[in-house]
C-alpha cells in the first residue's frame, strides 16, 4: 500500500511517482487522493500502470484530472 493523498503532488511529481511505478508489482492500492496532479500526470501515471496487474485499487479523486 502506497498512500501520497494530500501531498500536494504536481503533474510533475506525477511524472516522478509514475517512473517509480514501472515494476512494482507489488503494490496493491495506490491512494493519490486530493493533490494536483492534473491530467498530464494523471496520464503519466495511468500509463505506467496500465501493465501493472498487481494493483487492485487506485484512488486519484480531487487532483483536476477533468469532470
């Protein structure tokens, strides 16, 4: 589990947090709620996770990812 909600995490610390994300199988639930990642990090990240099966939740809600 990996909590970063609240973090104040830019669309360039999505960028960061998505390179660290690359082989980490491991994680299960991913919580990056209510930061401001926008939606060129959210894309960053959702790009790295996409080959991730072993993630079973992600939270992403209030980071001006769009309606």
């Amino acid at each position: 589990m990996l909590f970063l909600d609240n973090n104040k995490i830019s669309a360039a610390g999505a960028g960061a947090l998505a390179d660290c994300l690359k082989n980490k199988q491991d994680l299960r639930v991913l919580n990056i709620d209510h930061n401001n990642i926008g939606p060129v990090g959210a894309q960053k990240v959702a790009e790295q996770l996409r080959n991730n099966y072993g993630l079973s939740k992600l939270y992403c809600d209030s980071n001006d990812i769009g309606e």
